[in-house]
C-alpha cells in the first residue's frame, strides 16, 4: 500500500502506466547500440586527454592504470543497481523515479533536485571546456570569450549549447545518431593515440609500478580539505597505496555518467534486454580505453616527467600531449584539441538529454509545473529542452564555474548511493516483480558499491558538502510550497479517500 503524506510511493504499475498517458508520450525507437552509444559518449570527454597525465604525474606514477582499474570495478557495482532498476522500472527519469517507487515522494523529491543540478552544472561546465578547446583549434587568438562593458561572454559555449537543444528538440533518434558519428570520430582520436604511442613504450618506465610514499604536496585546510582529513585529521600522499587509492577516486569520476543512460528508459525498445546491455556495455569499453590509453602514458615517459615542477612540464599541468611531445610528435597537441572537441560535444548532448528527462518525470509528477510534460509531434519535452536549454546557455555563457564542478560529483555519487539502497528495498517489498536483469549477490553487491561511493564522497572538499547540503535545503523548501500540493501522487490518493457525493448524503441524513 503507497505510504502517507511526503512518504507515499508510487507503485512501479503505475508509473509504467503514466507513460502512456495522452500528450505526454515519449517515442520508443532506442536500441541497446543506441544506448552503448550514448554511455560512451558521456563518460569519454577530454579527462582522458588531460586528468590522466596529471594524476599519473602528481598522485600514482603508473599505477594509474589499476586505479582505472579500481575505479571501473566501484563503478560497475553501481552499474549493476542501475541494470536491474531500470530493466524493472522502464520509466524516464533515473534515480529519481526508481526512489518514487521505494523510498516515498519526498526522497524521490530530493534526489530529482539533486539530479537537477548535477545535470544542468555539468552540461555548463562541460560546454566552458567544450568553449576551450575550440579557442585551441582555432589558434591561439581564437578566444571565445567576449566583453560586454563588465560582463565576460562565452559565445563559445552559448553556440553549443545552442546547437544542442536544437538536436535534441528534434528527436532523440536523431541526437542518437548525431551522437553516433561524433563518438566515432573521438574514439578514432583515442585508438590513433594508443597506437602510436604503443611504438614509443619502454618497458623501464613502469618500474616502479607502485611509486615509494611521498609526502603530499597540497595544503588544504578548512574548508578546501577533504571531509576525510577534516574528520580524522589524516594528511595524504602522493604515490604508495595511498597514493594509488587517492587515484582510483579522482579517476573514479571520468567514469560518471553511465547513469544517464537509464534516464532513457521510457524511450527504449524492450528495456528489459537492451537497458542492462546499454549500461554494462558502454562500462567495459570506456573501461578497456582507459587502461590502454594511461599503459601508453606512462610506457612513453618516466611519471617523474609528468609531475607538475618537472622540466618537462613545468608551473602547469601534464596533458596526454605532453608526452608524445616529449619525443616530437608534435602534431598529437592539434589531434587531442580535436579529439576533446569532439568528445565533450557527446558529453553536453548526453548529460542534457539526462536533464530534460528528469524534469520531464518530474512535471508529468506535478512535482513541477505540468505543463512541461507536453510532448511535440515528434514524442519529445520540446518545452522542457527548450527550457533546460536556456537555462544551460546562461549558466555557461555568464558564469564562471570554478569549483562548482565538484557539485557535479556529489550528486552523482549520492544518486549512486540511493539506486543501490533502493534495489535491495524493492527486492523486499516487491519480489514478484518481472526483472530484465537481476543484480548478482544481493545485498553484497549493493553494499559494496555503497561503500565504495561512500569512500569517494569522503574524499570531497568540506566546501562540496556545504554548497550541497545549501541545495538540498533549497529543494527541502520549494517541495514544501510547491510540490507536495501540487503532486499527482497526492491527488489520487485524496480523491480515493474522499467518498462520493452520494454517499457523503447518505452519511448526513442518516
């Protein structure tokens, strides 16, 4: 029976059958391919370009390549959550409805605003670097930013993002083959890289694999330490176990992304099958191209070479091009410019398709306005992408992200977090439900991948935790005010509590 007040749920029937509701239909035409595409589209963007280097510089010498390794397992834990959710609940919205039908309204609440920024920051950040990157190409006086009297104007980012929303607006095939020929283009970037980099490998360069400990070279305090050290007061290193696990965090999130992918689920041809194919598939190929690309790396140079100070690298960060420059492949700079260019264009398409889905299942939730729900002639939110969109374009057009990016990996991870929690609820209160995929070893599977997120959210600066826990008591606010009475949800639940006029007459004369 659906809870009462802000902890009733809505049971997994009916959000299956609010999906065929008139005016507010999405079209099902996505494949398991288009779904493997769309994952590796989100989580190869330009960190295989540049946060390798530096991490394998500056924090695990070539043992970069097992904290990939590290990272990929923590990753498919979750991984394994999101296949059996989604392959059970074939609903838009991800986390958010999977919460709905577990947890109760206001944790799914929660978690839907939690989504809404993680989304919409990392769509404007991705589009800033995207902005970047086409300076590089076009030269070094090809800035994409421009003065407007005080205000700096990235029309950089405002010009993809622009072109973006257009694609999406348009269908969600069409953004699957746009996206399509554009991963290709930088996983043909990623494969030119490790094979010629293959022919510059020396075998001594990973000796040894596991750096000895060093002291480390931050010095954050206060706010800017993690919570980790904030709470034990524990100071980190560079290179060693410490180092390697240090590593496996910070990689951990070029992984972040996969989940969009369930966020497409109600536009899915037999979800069942081609949702877990779709979600494990793209993981084990990011996770192969990864591994090869840092064996490259560190193969080509020393990770001394790579660390920031060094001769090679100087005051500022290494770049996968630092090393191929390092034995005069100079054209590899213009090649990886190009390569993140395509890759973070993938990135902004797929985080913003995750966006407009969430709200999508939000408002035809009437936890936002409901009329965002309407679906154009083509079976797409045109308003909500038109929306998300705008907003998107301003936030990356106007303001510098800075450390707000951090935002993007909280949300992430405490979506993570509920998703694993929530398939072992469900297998209680709902064993007779049909699953696509089941995860193996519950709860230990779920358990684990909890306390993996765990670790990686104790790794996040006190400041993240601040600036989230901000958020989180905003949404706590405008749910309170605006969707707890406008929720569908809650309507039929007091109509059918309500008694018909006749016999409230009866009653009376009684």
């Amino acid at each position: 029976m659906p809870g009462v007040g802000i902890w009733r749920t809505k049971s997994v029937e009916q959000s299956i059958s609010d999906t065929d509701e008139p005016g507010t239909r999405l079209r099902k035409e996505l494949t398991a391919w288009d779904l493997t595409v769309f994952g590796v589209a989100v989580v190869i963007g330009a960190g295989i370009f540049t946060l390798t280097a530096r991490t394998a510089g500056n924090v695990a010498g070539p043992s970069i390549s097992l904290a990939f390794v590290l990272a990929a397992i923590a990753c498919g834990l979750a991984a394994l959550c999101y296949a059996e959710f989604a392959s059970t609940v074939p609903v838009a919205g991800s986390a958010y409805t999977f919460s709905y039908a577990t947890f109760g309204e206001f944790v799914a609440w929660i978690i839907g605003w939690d989504l809404i920024l993680e989304f919409a920051l990392a769509s404007a950040v991705v589009a800033k670097g995207w902005s970047l990157y086409l300076g590089n190409v076009l030269g070094a006086s090809g800035s994409t930013t421009a003065h407007l009297g005080p205000i700096d104007f990235d029309w950089g980012a405002l010009l993809i993002i622009g072109a973006i929303t257009t694609v999406l607006a348009i269908g969600t095939k069409v953004s699957s083959r746009v996206s399509a020929i554009i991963t290709a283009i930088k996983i043909a970037v990623v494969l030119l890289v490790i094979v010629v980099g293959a022919f510059y490998i020396n075998k001594d360069n990973y000796s040894p694999y596991i750096p000895p400990a060093e002291g480390a070279a931050s010095t954050a305090s206060g706010v800017h330490q993690t919570l980790f050290s904030f709470l034990t007061g524990a100071d980190g290193s560079s290179y060693g176990w410490y180092g390697l696990l240090a590593a496996a965090s910070l990689v951990f999130f070029t992984f972040i992304g996969f989940d969009v992918v369930a966020t497409t689920a109600e536009e899915t041809k037999n979800p069942q099958k081609a949702l877990p194919r779709g979600i494990l598939g793209s993981l084990a190929i990011v996770t192969v191209l990864y591994v090869a690309v840092t064996l490259v790396l560190t193969g080509m140079v020393k990770y001394t070479d790579l660390k920031t100070g060094s001769p090679l690298v100087g005051d500022s960060s290494a770049t996968l091009a630092t090393a191929f420059e390092a034995h005069g492949i100079t054209w590899a700079q213009w090649v990886i410019n190009f390569g993140g260019l395509a890759g973070l264009t993938t990135v902004v398409m797929v985080m913003m398709l995750g966006q407009t889905r969430v709200l999508f299942a939000m408002s035809r939730d009437g936890l936002m306005p409901r009329g965002l729900a309407k679906t154009g002639t083509k079976g797409t939110p045109v308003r909500i992408t038109v929306v998300v969109g705008v907003i998107v374009a301003l936030l990356a057009a106007f303001f510098p992200m800075g450390t707000l990016e951090e935002m993007v990996n909280i949300g992430t991870l405490f979506a993570f977090v509920l998703v694993c929690i929530g398939v072992v609820v469900l297998r209680k209160t709902r064993p007779d439900l049909p699953r696509g995929f089941r995860v193996p070893l519950v709860p230990l599977v779920p358990i684990l991948a909890v306390l993996a997120c765990g670790w990686l959210m104790l790794n996040l600066s006190v400041e993240t935790w601040i600036r989230f826990l901000v958020w989180m008591a905003i949404g706590v606010v405008v749910y309170f005010a605006y969707g707890k009475r406008k929720s569908v949800l809650g309507q039929r639940l007091a109509a059918q509590a309500t008694p018909p006029p006749e016999e409230q007459l009866e009653k009376v004369t009684a």
